[in-house]
C-alpha cells in the first residue's frame, strides 16, 4: 500500500503547539482533551532543494480541537539498510482509524513504536517486529494500524519478495507470519479479520480474509469489477467487501461483493461532486461505509481532502470533514493510512 505524495495545508501552522505531545494531564481534563487525543491527519513539511522538494522539519499531527503538534520523537528521514540517514525518503507511518494511536520510528532507537495520544504511553513492538530485518531501510515497509491501534500490519518491500509480513497483536504480543505473495488492504472495522489479495499464476486475482492469528477464513478468485477496481473495504463478517469504482467523467459507484457467494450486487451511484477521487474506504459499526475523497482543481491538481460517510444502499453521503491542501506540505496521511 503506497503512502501518497501529496500536499497537504499549512494553514493551521499559526495554531503548532509548543508543546511535542499532549501531556499526562491534558489526557486526563475531559472533553477537550478527548479532542486533543484525536487524529485528523499527519504531516510533513515541503522544503526547496536545487529544482525539487524534500521533506523537513518534525511531524506535525492536527487534532480534533483544530490544534497542531509534532510527534518530537519520531523520525523523519529515513535510515537506510545501510544504516544512513537518507534526507529524501520518510520513515513508515501509520494512524489507527480512530484517530487515537500513531506507529512510527523512534529516534533515540530506530525501534518501531506505538503511540497512545489519550495516555502518552509509547510501546516498542514485541520482539524482532520492533526492528528492521537486515537489509532494509525504514522506508521500505508498509505499516497498516487496526482501526483500535490494537493490532499492526507490516509489509515488508523487500527486492526478492521472501519475507513473510507480519500480523503483531500489542495486547498478546503474538506475531503472525503471513505469506510473501500477500498484498495487505486493512481490517475490518472490528479490527478482528483482515482483508488481502494475490495475483495468482493464471494472472488472475484472489481475495483472502485473514483472522486475528492470521489464518485464511475466505478466499476466492474474484470477478474483474472486483479485482480491478479500489479502494476496498471488509466488513465485520468477514465476508462483505465493498469496492469504489472510480468512472469516466468523474462519476463514482459502489459495488458490494460477497465472498463466500461470489456474487456482486448492483451498481450504486454515489453521491459526490465530480472534482472528488475515493483514496480510502472503511466499513463502520453501523453498515455504513467512511470514504476519504482527494478533492482537486479545475486544472487536476490536488487541492483538499473530504471525508464522508456514505450510504452502501442508496449512494447518499454526508461530509463530516474537510480540509484544503496546498504546496507547503510534502506528505500526509488520515487515519486509516
């Protein structure tokens, strides 16, 4: 799953904290603190260099309270294999889907970490996960986060394809081995199943659902609609997989696929403006699904983010945030990335 260059707006920069991370004691003052312990996005700041842009300064994170802060402890510049700092390539990331926890490299150990902005508390992954396999550097990994935080997804970008990604579950401290071939899409809302694909041998694709310990409960190769189309979403059944068809002209639909069945329900038109492309879909508690939209200009360029929530029955959405991009950021990401 590839972290998007994109950029981001620096207009909440006149709000940056000075404070690092929320402290014990603003976990603890209610209301506004349960604000303060809440993700909108993450981001990078854009620096010049020669005729091209490289990332700099801290991570900053913005919060529900409209406040920024930075993450002072996290790198970001990535350390390759080879055990140098490379100033134009981040270090892995990844947000929970609630917003309340945040994994990355720590500085003072390179160590692979998660965040809990309501308490503080900073935890190593258990065992190797904490740390790199030799030969790869922090950013060729993709990290995915269990909508509670409680769980994370490693992807390892190694050249020959032969480490197995990782399954590590923070409240246990199991570590599950999953096959190389796997390409990672998330977890259901539950954070219980996670969904998968493959390409197989006959150049066709293969969805697979994966439990909490990491064994296939579903899989089947799917129709085209399905398998050429993202992004993709499981819902708490393990079962139901919603896909966003991004069409010409700039309309968008909504098909639903079960997989025991194999069977593909009818096309739902979706209900946003023309100027809005899905980059992220999550199903919700209540049968609903979240979509993340990249809003862009009359000339194409990206120029906002949108979050919405959408009705899988009739198309219908609500924009429940929003916020504009401009040129001052070099990269972000939302929660669920």
């Amino acid at each position: 799953m590839t972290r998007k260059l994109a950029i981001l707006a620096a207009a909440v920069a006149a709000t940056t904290s000075a404070l690092a991370i929320p402290t014990m004691a603003e976990a603890k003052t209610g209301a506004a603190s349960a604000a303060n312990a809440q993700i909108r996005y993450v981001w990078v700041k854009s620096c010049g260099e020669k005729d091209y842009t490289v990332p700099c300064g801290s991570w900053n994170f913005v919060t529900r309270d409209g406040k920024t802060r930075t993450l002072g402890d996290a790198r970001v510049y990535a350390v390759n294999a080879r055990g140098k700092v490379d100033k134009e390539s981040l270090a892995a990331l990844a947000i929970s889907d609630d917003g309340e926890k945040v994994a990355y490299f720590r500085k003072s150990d390179n160590k692979l970490v998660i965040r809990d902005l309501a308490t503080n508390r900073v935890r190593a992954l258990p065992g190797t996960a904490s740390r790199l396999p030799k030969g790869l550097g922090m950013s060729d990994l993709v990290t995915t986060l269990s909508p509670d935080g409680s769980s994370l997804l490693i992807d390892y970008q190694d050249e020959n394809d032969k480490l197995p990604s990782l399954l590590v579950n923070m409240a246990t401290g199991k570590i599950a081995k999953l096959r190389t071939d796997l390409y990672l899409q998330g977890f259901s809302p539950d954070s219980r199943h996670v969904l998968a694909s493959r390409y197989t041998r006959e150049n066709t694709t293969e969805l697979r659902v994966l439990d909490e310990n990491g064994a296939t409960t579903g899989r089947k190769v799917v129709p085209q609609v399905i398998a050429n189309n993202t992004p993709q979403a499981l819902a708490n059944d393990g079962n139901t997989v919603a896909v966003m068809i991004n069409m010409t002209g700039g309309k968008q639909r909504l098909r639903v696929y079960d997989l025991e069945s194999d069977s593909v329900g009818d096309a739902v038109n979706v209900n946003v403006p023309k100027n809005e492309t899905p980059q992220q879909l999550r199903w919700d508690d209540s049968g609903n699904l979240t979509v993340w939209e990249m809003r862009s200009d009359k000339d194409g360029n990206t120029n906002g983010l949108v979050r919405r929530t959408l009705d899988p029955t009739s198309g219908g959405t609500t924009k429940t945030d929003s916020f504009p991009l401009t040129a001052k950021v070099y990269m972000w990401w939302v929660p669920g990335e």
